[in-house]
C-alpha cells in the first residue's frame, strides 16, 4: 500500500500470531517461484513452524479424533482394505530402512533384518502356503489369509528381492494350503492340502522353465482299486526328495492325524508315476501327526515336533531310509526340548535352523539351532529384529542368507519377507562331512 511504513507491511516474526504466518505449502510454493528447494535444516524448521500453528485447542480436537473408537475402527478398517486388496501392489524401488536405527553388529552374529522388497507385490498375505528355491528364485504358491485359500504363483529373486507374478499355461490345482512342494529336476511336484473343510489327495507339477501346470496320470494294477494304491486325502503333512522318490509322511484328513508313510516314484516321465505304501520298523514309532517339519540328511528323515489337534510334541524322530526303521533321538540325549507345530526347519551345515511356530500356548519368534552330530539344542546370540512371533510361516535359504515368507500369528497374516544372515562363524564348530550317530 502506498505510503505505508515497511514496519507496518510486514511484522516482525517474534509479534506475528501463528495464523498470520503462512503454512509450509505456501512456503514450499515461494520456493517453487524462486527455483529453490528446501534444505534439511529449512525442512525442519518448517515441521517446527507448523507444530506452533497448532492451538491448545487444536491439539485437544487432535488428540480426541486420534483416541476416539470410531477413529480407530476406520483406521482399521483402511489397514485391513490396503492389506486385503484384490489387486497386485507395484512397488518401483525397495523401501529401505532407517538408517538412524541401525546398530553395529559384530562380524561373528547372525542378525535379523527386513527384506527391501519391491516390484509386482502379491496381493494378499498368506500363511501355510509353500516356497521353494530353483537356481535364485523362489516359486511361492497357494495359502490363505482372512478371506480363504489361492492358488496364486508368484516369484521371488534372491538376489534383488524383486517379486513378479509368471504367466502359467494349462489348468491350476484349485485353491489350496497345507499342501506339500518338492523340487524334482526344475519342477515342482505338489501333494494335498485343501481348503475349508475340503481335503486334496492329487498331485500337480508345475514346470518352471515353460511355466506350464501338469497333471500327471499314475500306474494302477489292472483290476486293483486306486484308493488302495494312493494316499487318503490330507493337509499339513510332510515330503522329502530320497531315491528319485517323494516320501510323505503324516498330516491330517479332517478327522484325525495321520502316521503313514507313502513313496512317489518320480523317477519316470509324468505319464508313469507310482504311489506305494511303505511300512516302517522301529522300537518305537511316532505318534499321528501333522504341522511337523521334515528334513532329508543324507539318508536319514529328521522330524521334528507336529501336533495331532490335541497336543503339541516336542520329540524329534529319525527314520533311515535305507532300512525303513524308526529312532526317537531326543530321549537318547536327555537334553532340553521344544515344542513346536507350524514352525520352520531348515538345514544349514550340520545344524537344523528351527524358526518361530506355536508350543502348544503361545506364538514364538524364536530360532533353535538343532545340532546334527550331538543331537541337541543349543542357544545362540542373534541380533538385529526378528519377525514378530508366528507360525505357519516359509523358510528356505539361499546364498548364506536364510529367508522367511508370510505367516500367522492368531490374528493376523502377514505378507513380509525376513532374511537371517548367517555370519561365517555364527554356526561354529563348522563339520564339513558328517553322519547322524544313529
């Protein structure tokens, strides 16, 4: 205004009430004009600007909005629609981690970090689904969240950790979890599981290098019922590769858990598979089960933990595949043990990585570290952050790096990826050849 003093234009900043001050969007836009940007300090001292344009009152209406269940229930109801959404996430770049949090960790420990993962995001989170490793990718199929099964495949580079979703050619297995996956040359052979109160006893291949699903056709005797010559439907067993064959053992049919043992013969073409039924010796013998983990070492299946619906294990049990005979290790040492269902089991060296699972009253995030060679637990110093406790969770390691995928932790599925770095002295004593003392 003409004649006006330039005392009176502009007041001071110490005098000028919050509301005449402008906002940071206006500052920025000022910037903007003058082909500037903000610096950090500006950026701060913006934030602080703004926090003195808040009245008393401001901040109470805040607080109230923020406190109020009406609030809380939308923001749920938000989170729960983002994490439920039909549709693929893309996400262009890895989000990567504060670095103001990070913490030094000596060379010798493993630690615990969150996987920056980006690209075309599966669309749902998942538990009890399957993930299996074919060069430095990982094929993930089916599971479940809040709204039912899939049968989605999606894929996972190790090395980038960028997911993509493969086009398939040819019919999919129905939606499905619980089931089993094994790599046999560069196809994946899936067994049972089921959804809802259904329960699968089929078997589909997936072949990675055409990305086409198949549907193999079995070798039954003439005159023979097939029912007798495959396994009864069922989820939450177990499948190891020994001998060009797929040994499947326990799980449940919706009725009660299962201990039978089955043998898929792979060794011919897709057009000339064979069930067999393999009867097992022992002392003793585990009890029905299902929710175990199995791991093939050497010639020997380790099993450990597994529930039967009534009651959550601890033991650990070793079946000899050469001579189909039984050993429970864990009352030979005497040593302490865990009881764990939906957990994880993961062989690294001569160690087995037991990762999370329930005990029978509670989720947990812990790792065990099974010794092969003494046949026991022991405790080891992990940094860094662990996935929250859960179950029902993928693990398999890649490249000195061990990778967990999804999980369950009572309330909620989660579609976060984890990597345990195993540090080159973390495991030690390393034993480079070795023979479980059975």
């Amino acid at each position: 205004m003409p004649g006006t003093p330039r005392s009176a234009a502009r007041k001071p900043s110490s005098l000028r009430h919050a509301s005449d001050r402008p906002d940071r969007t206006e500052r920025e836009r000022e910037r903007g004009e003058r082909g500037e940007t903000a610096s950090g300090k500006e950026r701060e001292r913006d934030r602080e600007r703004d926090q003195s344009r808040r009245t008393p009152s401001d901040a109470i209406s805040l607080r109230n909005r923020a406190s109020s269940p009406n609030s809380r229930k939308e923001k749920e109801r938000e989170r729960t629609k983002r994490r439920t959404s039909a549709s693929p996430r893309r996400r262009l770049e890895p989000r990567l981690p504060n670095d103001y949090k990070a913490v030094p960790v000596p060379a010798t420990n493993m630690y615990w970090s969150r996987a920056p993962t980006h690209g075309l995001l599966p669309s749902r989170p998942t538990r009890a689904h399957t993930a299996t490793l074919v060069d430095s990718t990982v094929w993930l199929f089916g599971g479940c969240d809040e709204r039912g099964c899939c049968a989605d495949v999606w894929t996972f580079d190790t090395d980038s950790f960028l997911f993509s979703r493969p086009d398939t050619q040819g019919d999919p297995p129905p939606p499905c979890r619980a089931h089993s996956a094994t790599l046999v040359d560069r196809k994946i052979v899936f067994f049972g599981g089921g959804q809802g109160p259904v329960y699968y006893n089929a078997t589909w291949i997936l072949d990675t290098t055409t990305h086409r699903w198949i549907k193999p056709t079995f070798i039954i005797p003439e005159g023979k019922d097939p029912e007798d010559y495959t396994p009864a439907p069922r989820r939450a067993h177990t499948a190891v590769l020994y001998d060009n064959k797929i040994w499947v053992f326990g799980g449940g049919n919706g009725l009660q858990a299962l201990a039978d043992l089955w043998a898929l013969d792979v060794s011919g073409s897709v057009d000339k598979l064979k069930w067999e039924k393999v009867e097992t010796g022992g002392d003793e013998k585990p009890s029905p089960r299902g929710y175990h983990t199995a791991n093939l070492v050497g010639d020997i299946m380790v099993v450990i933990g597994g529930s039967d619906g009534k009651e959550c294990f601890s033991d650990v049990w070793c079946l000899n595949l050469r001579t189909m005979w039984w050993t429970r290790v864990d009352s030979l040492t005497k040593a302490p043990s865990y009881r764990r269902l939906s957990h994880t089991s993961t062989q690294v060296g001569s160690y087995l990585f037991v990762i999370g699972g329930h005990d029978g009253s509670s989720y947990s995030s812990d790792v065990l570290l099974y010794n092969l060679v003494s046949l026991q637990y022991e405790p080891r110093v992990i940094r860094g952050r662990p996935p929250t406790a859960r179950g029902y969770h993928v693990a398999l390691i890649a490249d000195s790096r061990l990778f967990t995928f999804g999980g369950f932790n009572g309330h909620d599925v989660f579609d976060d990826v984890h990597i345990l770095e195993l540090a080159g002295a973390a495991y030690l004593p390393q034993v480079m050849s070795f023979a479980i003392p059975i």
